[in-house]
C-alpha cells in the first residue's frame, strides 16, 4: 500500500513538473515570437523561481553589461512582463542582432533561464548620407566609425564625417554607466562643421517664402561639449553639459545673421536636461512614452548671444488591438522650443522647412525665435518586425563574416498628420499659424538600427510630395 502510494506521488509530481515546465515554456515563447503582453495575460503562469540566471554568446560583450540591465532576479518569482521589459531593454543597447530566452526546469516551482545572445558587429565603417532641403542636387554622404561595444563595456568611440552638401567631422566617446550603487554616464564630443543656410531678410520681413528664393550662405561651425548624467532609475535620468561654440558666416554687416557684427560669434552654453523613458524598442517603438525637458543658456558674460531657450517634447506609443493577433500602432509627439531674453542670431533661430519638417510643405521655410510642432501617425505591419539568419540570405550566406549575423527586418504602411507654427515673442497666441499636413508611406525597418522611410505629403489641394529618410521622425 505504501509503495502505491509512494508511486501516486511520484507520478503526481512528475506531472507538476510537466505543467511548471509547459507554462513557462509557452510565456517564454511568446516572449520571443514578439507578442504583446495583453496576449500573454490570458495565460495562467504558476509560481515559478528563477533559481539562476546563465548567459551565453557574449564573446565580446562583458557580463556586467547585461546583468546590470535586468531587473529579474536570481532567487525571485519569474514576472513575464519583467522579463520582457528586460529583453527590450537589452535589444536598446544597440549590441545584440538577436536574443533568445530559454527556460531550463531544475525542480517544480523553479527553473534556470538561459540568455543566448548574437552579437552585432562592434567596430563598424557604418555608410551614411542623406537629402538636403529634398533635392538630389544636395545629396552628402559619409562613414560612422564606431565602435559601439569599446572594451566591452557598452561604451561609444566613435568618428563620424560627411562630404558633399553640408561637410562635417565629428570625434565622441561616450560610458552610459559609471558606478554600481549609483549610476552615471558621460560623455564629450569635439566636431565641425559648414552648413549651407538660409535666412529671411529682416528688411524685407518676409514670413513665408519658397526656400530657393531665400539667401544662402555658409556657417562654419565649432563645438566642443560634455555632458555628466545621474540616473535614479532604469527610466529617469538628469543631466547637466557645457559647451564652447563658434560660429562664422564671414559676412559683415547683414544685422542680426551673427550677435557680432564681425560675423563671428563665440560663446559658452549651459545646459541641464530631465529625461523620462518608458520606450520598449527605441528606434521603432510599439508601447510606452518619453518626457523630455532641457533648459539652456546660450551665452555666458557677453552681450552678442545671450538667450534662454527651453525644450521640451513628450511622445506616446500605442498599440491598438484591431483584429485578433494584429495589432496596430499609434505613434504621436509634441515638441516645443520656447525662447526669451537676449536677441537671437539667425543661425540660432528655429525654423519648419530645413531642420524640421512638415510633411506636405516641401520647399517652403518658416524661421522664427521659437516652435511647436505635432505629429501622429498610424502603423499598419504588413511584414511583422522578425529575424534571419545572414546564412539563409542569397548574398550574405557567402560572406564569411556577415553570414553569421541575425538581420532584423519589417515593413509598416503608414497614414500620418502633422502639424507645425513659429513665431516671435510678443505674438499672442490667437495669431499662431499652423501649418498642416497628412499623407501616407511606408516605414522598413532595416539590419543595424535603420528605419527607411518614404513617404507622399499633402497640404490642402496641392500636389503630393514625397520625403526619404532613413530615420524614422520618431
């Protein structure tokens, strides 16, 4: 009798067993396949102890760098949406192309998870370019020399140049994390630049105009900076930065392009920034929300720049559940820069047209002291965000060392609206312009953190006009 006994509870724990392990399997699954988790909530998951945490494929990468971005814990009850925040959290690193997560049953109510991770590459000539002012006659391309994973600590050395339109150089390192108990970050930068601008004749106080009629001319531009940050949390951090700037048209005598009436500014900045980050994917995110708030003071003991700024943007991300297991995303942000004090040079002013764009106002320009724009978009998937391997790729397979890398790819059809006003102080806001603009495009999310972007703009009845990018606005 003792024996049957004996063998009930045996078969009865056996069975425990294969309930622990089949939940757990099917949560951490779904963790991988990139479900959202409204769809694993539906899922009873039993208690379950993490009674350790092991990690693999991180031949470069040290342990420490990924350790310190999870927040389960050995000893801990499993949480799957922790774990999932976890993941995304890791992929926002920029060091891994793929991360699997395995669950290894040691007992009834515990088990052992397994990190595998695909390491990117780390020391990267990464080719870019872009499209001035949406003509091709204004094309400048480049390399970003990077290394993203510098002594394997997660840290950025980088050296990044561009010729054609609008030459640049720029040399940076950055550590996101210094401390244990508390944590820091750092970064320095050094760069120049000559840009090619445009600028609305004061004398003539045109407010809107097509941007090749406006005047052009070249500012040579000089900066250096650093920035120190102290975060509370995995979201919330505050930092302050300074820096030295230079800027020089070598034109005199055009009143207010420079604060100098040389030509010539140089001035010192000040700057402390709030940052709240609840994104789960950065470059393409699908739920969560980032509050940012800088304040900064352009120009310290001299009278030719000498002007408060304060920005601030906020953006939201959600995912609307339409259809059984397809999910669309609502993507919108609102960013406003608010300035006050001191006269502000040209060069300094905010502009719709150049350094931001409505989409449907091609060839147009807006330039004033400060701006507000908002944007919202609806991301249809027609190719789900998804993984292959470089080996399975017609091309790539016969490259011996891009073969063994994971690609990231996907596609979403877009409908969008924008909408944007300048203006000067002293403007009520009753006399705000806004300029609008709707249309639709197609966003491809590409290998190394690129998103591909084209899209068709409208305003009113005008034509359609189409934007290229290979940044997502946001």
């Amino acid at each position: 009798m003792g024996k049957c006994n004996q063998s009930n509870e045996i078969k009865q724990r056996k069975r425990k067993l294969v309930k622990y392990y089949f939940f757990t399997s099917i949560a951490l699954l779904l963790l991988q396949l990139d479900f959202t988790i409204a769809q694993t909530d539906s899922i009873n998951i039993p208690d379950v102890y993490v009674k350790r945490i092991l990690i693999s494929g991180n031949e470069k990468t040290n342990e420490q760098v990924i350790m310190r971005e999870l927040s389960t814990k050995e000893g801990e009850l499993l949480d799957i949406r922790k774990l999932e925040s976890d993941v995304n959290r890791l992929y926002n690193l920029g060091l891994f192309t793929k991360i699997e997560v395995q669950p290894v049953p040691v007992s009834i109510d515990s088990i052992i998870i397994l990190f595998d991770f695909s390491e990117s590459f780390y020391l990267l000539p990464i080719p870019q370019g872009g499209i001035k002012e949406n003509s091709f006659k204004k094309l400048w391309g480049g390399l970003n020399i990077v290394h993203n994973n510098f002594r394997g600590m997660n840290e950025k050395l980088g050296l990044s140049f561009g010729i054609g339109y609008d030459p640049f150089v720029k040399a940076y390192y950055k550590n996101p994390w210094i401390g244990d108990s508390s944590r820091y970050s750092f970064e320095v930068s050094i760069g120049y630049s000559r840009t090619n601008k445009r600028y609305i004749d004061s004398v003539a106080e045109i407010k809107e105009s097509k941007i090749e009629d406006l005047p052009l001319y070249k500012l040579d531009q000089f900066q250096s900076d650093l920035s120190i940050s102290r975060y509370f949390s995995k979201n919330l951090s505050v930092s302050f930065g300074a820096g030295f700037f230079v800027y020089n048209t070598g034109i005199s005598g055009i009143a207010g392009l420079t604060g100098s009436a040389d030509g010539k500014d140089r001035f010192v900045n000040l700057n402390g920034t709030v940052n709240y980050d609840t994104r789960d994917i950065q470059n393409y995110p699908n739920q969560g929300a980032l509050y940012n708030l800088k304040i900064v003071k352009y120009g310290l003991f001299t009278k030719s720049v000498d002007f408060v700024r304060i920005n601030s943007e906020y953006k939201r991300y959600f995912q609307l559940p339409l259809f059984s297991e397809f999910n669309v995303n609502w993507a919108w942000k609102f960013s406003s820069s608010v300035s006050f004090g001191g006269s502000i040079p040209e060069y300094l002013k905010l502009d719709l047209g150049q350094s931001e764009e409505i989409r449907g106002w091609k060839d147009l320009y807006f330039s004033e002291e400060s701006r507000l724009v908002m944007s919202s978009e609806l991301r249809f998937p027609i190719v789900k965000p998804s993984y292959i391997d470089g080996n399975k790729l017609p091309v790539i397979r016969n490259l011996p060392v891009l073969k063994d890398f994971s690609y990231r790819y996907g596609l979403f059809f877009t409908l969008f609206f924008d909408s944007g006003t300048v203006w000067s102080r002293g403007t009520k806001i009753s006399d705000f312009v806004f300029r609008n603009g709707y249309g639709l495009g197609l966003n491809v999310i590409l290998p190394f953190n690129f998103i591909g972007r084209i899209d068709f703009g409208w305003r009113n009845k005008s034509n359609a006009n189409i934007f290229l990018s290979l940044d997502a606005a946001f």
